[in-house]
C-alpha cells in the first residue's frame, strides 16, 4: 500500500471510529413527542461533536468519492436514522473549478480536434463547477447552443484509489463485525461501485437523456436536454444548453404567470409512469435538478445517476400503493415481507402492528400525509425490524419525496396521493403487460405441465392403491445430526476410556515393584503418561474441530 493509499486508509478508519457507532447503524428511533423539523434534526447528535452535520462535513472534506458515497447512503432510509438521511441529503460538491487551459486540453484530446474547429463559441468560465465535473456554456458549428461537461482531471484514479480503500474496509466489517454481517456493508459498496462508475462515464449519461427524451416525448411541458453524440465521449458530455431557473427559486411573484397545474400533473404522470411502468429511475431528481424554463416547461437535467427497478419491485410497489390507498395495513405488512429479506431477530407479527398502525394514521392525516413519505417510513420500519427492504423502494420513496417539493412549491393545492389514484388504472396496465417472450415461455411450460400431468396422476394413484405412497418431510438435517452425534459418541468414549486408564494407574500405585521411575512403579507411571498424551491430543482436536467447524458455518450464512 503505497503512501496516499495509506493516508486515505487512516482517514477512512478515523470517519468511522468517530461516526460508527452503534447510534449511526441501529436504526434510532424518532421521538414521536416531537413533531418540530428543527427538533428532529437533533436526533443522533453528540457531545463530542459526531453527529449528522458532522458527518456530512467530514465526508465532504473527503473529496468525491465520499460525496457521492453519503448522497447514496441519504436513499437508504432502511440503514441510516432520518437526522443522518436528511443530513447527507444535503451534502453539496461545489468545488473551485480547474484552469480554463486544462478543460480545453480535455475536450481537443477527446474530441479529436482543436476546439476553434468544434465550437464557433466556448466560454472559458464554467456555469458550475463540480467534485467530478465542470459544465461550459458553448455553441456548435451549426449554431446549436450547448453546455460541454468535461470531466476533473484525474478524478477517476482517485475515485479508484478510493474505490479500493473503501473495498478493504467492507471486506473487514463484512468478515468480523455484527454491523457487516447485519447490513451487508459489501453488497452496498458494490452498487455504489456500480452507479459511481456509471456516472464517470459520460457515454451512459448520453443514453440515459435519449432514453428519457423519449419517455417524456408524450407530455408537452416536459422537456429533456438531448445530447450532441458526435461531439461527446465517455469524459466529455455535449448537451443542449435550457435556459431555466430551478424551480424552487422561483418566488411566487414569478409563478403568477405560470398554469401551474398541467405542469406539474405531467411531472408527476410521467415520474410514475417510468418508474412503475418502465422500470426507469432517474436517482437524483432533487428540486435543483428540475428547471422552470422561460417558456413555461419543465426541463429535467441531470442523469448521471439511474437506476432500473426490476419488474418483482415494480410490481410489488404497485401492489402496495393500492393498499395504501385503501388503507390496508395488514396487507401492505405481507407485501413488505414478500419484498424484502428478513434478517435475524425479525419479529412478523409486531411488524405488522407497527405497519398497520402507520398506514392507518396515513389514512386519518388524509391528504397531509403523501405516498413518498409513506414509503420512505415503511423502509425505515423495515429496517428497524430486521426486514431489509430492496433498495430501490427506499430510492423510489425519496423520489417521490423529491417530487413533491418540487409539485407543493408550483402547486400547494396538488395532492400527490390522489394522482397516484388516478394514474392506477394506467399502472396496473402497465403492470400486468406481458412480453413477447414472456408469453411464449408461459406457454410452453403450461403445455409441458398439461402433458406430464395424467402420466404424474398414475403414478400417484398407483402408488397410493399398492399401499406405497409416501411423503418426505425434511425438519431436521438428518446428515449433520447423524455426524455430530458421531462425535459426541467419540469423544464422550475416549474420555471414559482415558479415566479407566488413570484409575487403573492410580490403583497400580500400590503395588510393590522393583521397576520405578522417579520412585514410583514403573507400570503406573507409563499409564500415567499415556493417559496424559491422550488427554492433550484429544483436547487439541476438540478444539481444532470446533473452530474449523464454527469457521464453516459462518461462511454458509455469509453466503
């Protein structure tokens, strides 16, 4: 490990001896006597100083990777209390931008060609400066106006570095900790790993904006910034410049020109639609990243960070937000289970109660209470509970978290509950389609099952009439069991055979003999001594045993 890795090692160690404690990672439970969001952003605080906004400086001073790394961990309200969540939520990256010369140097190495011959126009001072990335303002040969991303110098070497620092650590707490083992602190930093590496390559982003162009191409108030693909590489971006103001800076003054009711139905249509239909999430729709444009749209900019949510997560999220919306608790407590994995300590029935009792005060608040913050509870509810939640529940409940701060600031009168209602028809559609392939593989295994089943029936009948039907039912593993009481039966031999030995030696004592050793007779003393070989042997290889057995069975539960 050479001396950079070592100093990010030692940081690395320090961040969590200060913040890893068992506060961070156990699920703290909100007060429910306070009900003020300024008091319970004092959750988790310390005196020593390590508590959430502790946390979100120390991973800020850490550079890019650790940003990104708590941006991340703000989704996983199932992990973390909502005093840390809502803390990382903010963390920022704003960075000194780098030397004009050096942006320049990127986009012709890049690109190909001198930027004179590429841009008829390119401002050398960035729009935004970022810890991966800084945006200029330009325009194309053509007269196309565009903002060019281009990517930090060196940024994916230290990303890397870290990347392997962090790799270490995981691996330990995964291997020798309660935290690793509860957790899987390995599979999180392997999806962070994934999603990180996915944002360093510009390529992806360039897909992920066609992608979403044409799933908003529908709704006319939405719009989607399309990439210049001649003029983009996997570190440099090249994009339609929206003149725009992010929406939540938009004081009321400035909305009174704004219908801003259609606005925000599509938003909110379309968010739904490609999360629960397409199975497409943008992962990062918070409000900054939402524009009112100057014509009256709304641009959606961005998508460096995506996720898919497979078609078992989509259609258990459907089927939990139509028992949110009837007030089923019970039932949403069953769809939880199905959806998520329980971990040791899962207590079912007191999860149901703590489930049933939040949707049920949901239903009494109305429509103060929205879908967001409803999955957002429930993942956190999973969480304490020891049943873990897939993570895209918990992203897709800060999404629509997001969302609604973006549609009360346009719209205070918009409920997001009762669009949710009126989009269920469209969801469910959606939902119950079936591929191509799908069909035809339904198909063939109804036939296979058709065809088998009269041969299967005889078989069943024939065995039950002859008097030779029989039910296996494995309880137990008849194997292990067979084999532990293999050893027991040895060792407990061994020891009884041990103490006739030095009975039998201790009795031999008092028999007179001219054969001694140390003045004592000689047979006794040989016993003796056998005795005490095979005492230690056997010690030795109970010991052994049990430890390689007790490495074994902590491998198979790992796995």
């Amino acid at each position: 490990m050479d001396a950079g890795h070592r100093k990010r090692y030692a940081d690395l160690v320090r961040l969590i001896v200060r913040h890893g404690r068992r506060d961070l990672l156990s699920g703290v439970q909100p007060d429910e006597f306070l009900t003020e969001e300024g008091e319970a952003l004092d959750l988790g605080a310390q005196e020593d100083g390590a508590g959430p906004e502790r946390l979100a400086a120390d991973l800020e001073r850490m550079g890019p990777t650790f940003i990104k790394l708590g941006q991340l961990l703000s989704t996983r309200v199932d992990l973390l209390p909502p005093a840390y969540t809502d803390a990382l939520a903010r963390l920022q990256d704003d960075v000194e931008p780098f030397p004009a010369e050096h942006v320049r140097e990127i986009v012709e190495k890049e690109l190909g060609a001198p930027i004179r011959s590429l841009f008829s126009e390119f401002d050398d001072v960035p729009l935004a400066a970022a810890s991966l990335a800084q945006v200029h303002r330009a325009t194309t040969r053509n007269g196309r106006d565009v903002v060019v991303k281009v990517q930090r110098p060196d940024v994916r070497e230290t990303v890397r570095g870290d990347m392997e620092v962090l790799g270490s650590i995981a691996g330990k707490l995964d291997r020798h900790t309660e935290v690793g083992r509860r957790y899987g602190i390995d599979n999180i930093l392997s999806h962070f790993r994934r999603s990180l590496a996915g944002e360093l390559d510009y390529r992806q982003e360039a897909q992920h904006l066609i992608r979403f162009g044409e799933l908003t191409a529908e709704y006319p108030h939405l719009v989607v910034p399309q990439p210049v693909t001649e003029l983009s590489t996997s570190r440099v971006l090249t994009m339609d410049f929206v003149s725009g103001r992010p929406v939540t800076t938009v004081g009321p003054f400035g909305l009174l020109d704004v219908d801003a009711r259609p606005l925000v139905e599509e938003l909110f249509s379309a968010y739904l639609r490609m999360i629960l239909v397409d199975g497409t999430l943008h992962a990062d729709p918070h409000p900054g990243n939402v524009l009112l444009t100057e014509d009256g749209q709304l641009a959606l900019i961005d998508f460096g960070m995506v996720a898919t949510v497979p078609r078992r997560v989509r259609d258990q999220i459907v089927k939990l937000l139509l028992t949110l919306s009837e007030g089923d608790g019970e039932e949403a407590a069953l769809v939880l289970a199905e959806m998520g994995h329980p971990l040791a300590g899962y207590d079912a029935a007191r999860f149901r109660d703590d489930v049933s009792h939040l949707v049920s005060t949901a239903v009494t608040m109305g429509s103060e209470v929205d879908s967001g913050s409803v999955l957002v509870e429930l993942s956190r509810l999973s969480g304490q509970h020891g049943l873990r939640p897939p993570a895209e529940m918990a992203m897709i409940g800060k999404t629509l978290l997001n969302l609604d701060q973006v549609t009360q600031h346009l719209d205070p009168a918009f409920v997001p509950s009762e669009a949710i209602r009126d989009n269920i028809e469209e969801l469910l559609r959606g939902g119950l389609s079936v591929s191509l392939s799908g069909a035809i593989s339904s198909a063939i295994e109804a036939k296979n099952f058709a065809a088998q089943l009269p041969r299967r029936a005889n078989r069943i009948m024939d065995a039950l009439s002859d008097g030779e039907l029989a039910f296996r039912v494995k309880t137990i593993d008849e194997v292990r069991l067979v084999s532990v009481l293999q050893h027991l039966t040895n060792r407990l031999t061994m020891g009884i055979v041990l103490a006739a030995i030095i009975v039998g030696a201790a009795l031999m004592m008092q028999v007179p003999t001219t054969s001694r050793i140390l003045g004592y007779p000689a047979i006794a003393m040989v016993f003796f001594i056998v005795a005490a070989v095979a005492g230690s042997v056997l010690v030795g290889s109970i010991l052994i045993t049990d430890r390689r057995e007790a490495r074994a069975a902590r491998r198979a539960r790992e796995q």
